[in-house]
C-alpha cells in the first residue's frame, strides 16, 4: 500500500522544501494509526518512536502531526477515493446509504465550551434509542463496503436533503454510473425524493415499505441487504472506533473521521488486491 500511495500522492511534489516527513507517508501513519486503535495521537507518535523509527526516516512531534493531519484533509478524501475507483468493487451499480450518529459531547458544559457549535447539533439514534449531540457520518457504499462517497452533517439536516447534496456534489460520478440501485431505509422514503432520484440521476430508490403503504417491490430482500451497512457502521465503530475520534473542532472531527474511512478503505482495497476471502476483515491489520 505504501508504495501505491507514493506513486499517486508523491507525483505533484509542492514549490519549495520538501518536508521531511512526506505525504505518502504521513498518510501511512494516519491508516496505521487507526488500525491499530491508538485514539491518542500522542500516545500513537510515543509508540511509533519506539517500534515504527526504521519504516520512517523522520517521525513528527504531536503539534507537528495534527497540524499537517489536519491540512491533509483534502488528500485523504482523494486517497479514498483512489483507492476505491482501483479496486474491482467501484463498478457495482448496486449501493447502500445510511447515516449514524457521531458523538462530540457528553455533558452539557462540555456542549456550552465547545469549538464545535454551529456545527454539531442535538440528534435522536434510533438503532440505541437515545439522544447525543455531535454530527452525523453519511455513507454511500457499494455491498462489500467500500466507500463511494460519505458526509459530514448536522443532526438537525434531514436525511433526504443531505443525501440529495451528496449526489449534487458528485454529479460528475453520478453521471459516469446509469442505472445504480440505492438502497436505504425508510428515514428516505419520499415520493418527490425518490422521482428526483430518478430524473435528474437515473438512480432508483429501494426501501422498504412505510405503515399504511403498499408492499413494494423487491421488500423481501431487503432485510439481508440492509444488514450489510449495519455491519459497515459496526465495523467503523467497533474495530476502528468512530466514537473515540477525540476531535474537539470541525477540522480536527473531520480529518479523524477521514482517518477511519481510509483506514477501512484500505483494507478492502489490499483484501480485493490480494484476493482475501473477506474483503472487510481488519484482522490481518489491528496488531
């Protein structure tokens, strides 16, 4: 993987001198950090001077870190999405959406202090039937679940207007992709929602039925099928722990949620390359 990242990121070198910790492998250390479930970054950078100094040449200090993290937003986002057009997954036409809740705060004090108002908001979880304030993480993946496209949003946003921005953005991939099944639940069920869908992106909708609505066609498989971007969200919370991101501005909430979607990206990419017999197990990876 390092040596794909150097060949796609390293082929635009910046004016001036280079950095000593390069992009490529700066971009290492956040996949390596995630997989291995360091929330601390200095903790992460303590245990990377002591095991990880001979893979590289320079390892940063944790101001250093954050603030080159932090500005390479856009180059994980494109990293991810590099990954996922090289990999045999980004030609399925069939894709599943979802959002789920993202925790910044737990207490009301920490909600009055934050750097994250105006952006986080109070939201409802549904799957665990309690309130939190944070954002929400939106995921448009393929089955396998390797990332098309996702977003960050505040709580207080429907889900059918973001996911419709979603598309808006990336109308240039949508128009690549004729024919695409959406799959998703019913929190995007709307018939205008869903003619749009059809109209301007050729995209059909399939979710399942509302109460007092008639049964619709291909419901039955749907239970099966909406399982597997539950098992997505389980796998960014369970084993690269979305929760603990420990971001405390929109930036620094951003990028750690980048860091676990490339982490997973990633693993799926090398799994598909090396012909994996589960292409979302992170086992070979967290230790």
């Amino acid at each position: 993987m390092r040596a794909y990242l150097t060949d796609q990121i390293e082929g635009t070198r910046r004016l001036g001198r280079p950095p000593l910790l390069s992009d490529s492998e700066l971009i290492c250390l956040a996949v390596a950090q995630a997989l291995l479930g360091h929330h601390s970054e200095a903790r992460w950078l303590r245990f990377a001077h002591a095991h990880l100094s001979g893979m590289f040449p320079y390892l940063p200090h944790r101001p250093g870190y954050n603030k080159r993290l932090r500005a390479a937003l856009p180059l994980i986002k494109q990293t991810i999405r590099n990954l996922a057009r090289d990999s045999d997954f980004w030609f399925d036409n069939h894709w599943i959406t979802d959002s789920t809740p993202v925790p910044c705060g737990m207490s009301r004090p920490t909600v009055q202090r934050s750097n994250l108002t105006g952006w986080a908001g109070y939201g409802y979880c549904a799957s665990h039937s309690r309130f939190f304030w944070g954002l929400r993480l939106y995921l448009v993946c393929t089955p396998t679940g390797m990332p098309i496209m996702w977003a960050l949003a505040t709580p207080k946003l429907g889900e059918r207007e973001v996911l419709a921005a979603m598309l808006e953005l990336d109308a240039d991939l949508i128009a690549e992709r004729r024919g695409v099944l959406l799959i998703s639940d019913k929190g995007f069920a709307s018939k205008p929602f869903e003619k749009d869908l059809a109209t301007a992106h050729g995209i059909e909708l399939l979710r399942p039925s509302r109460k007092r609505e008639k049964k619709r066609f291909g419901e039955p498989m749907l239970k099966k099928v909406r399982q597997l971007i539950e098992s997505v969200n389980d796998t960014l919370k369970g084993q690269l722990d979305l929760e603990h991101h420990g971001g405390r501005t929109f930036e620094g909430v951003a990028v750690r949620v980048a860091q676990r979607i490339l982490a997973m990206t990633a693993a799926i990419w090398h799994n598909n390359k090396t012909g994996a017999p589960i292409t979302r197990s992170l086992i070979a990876y967290d230790h």
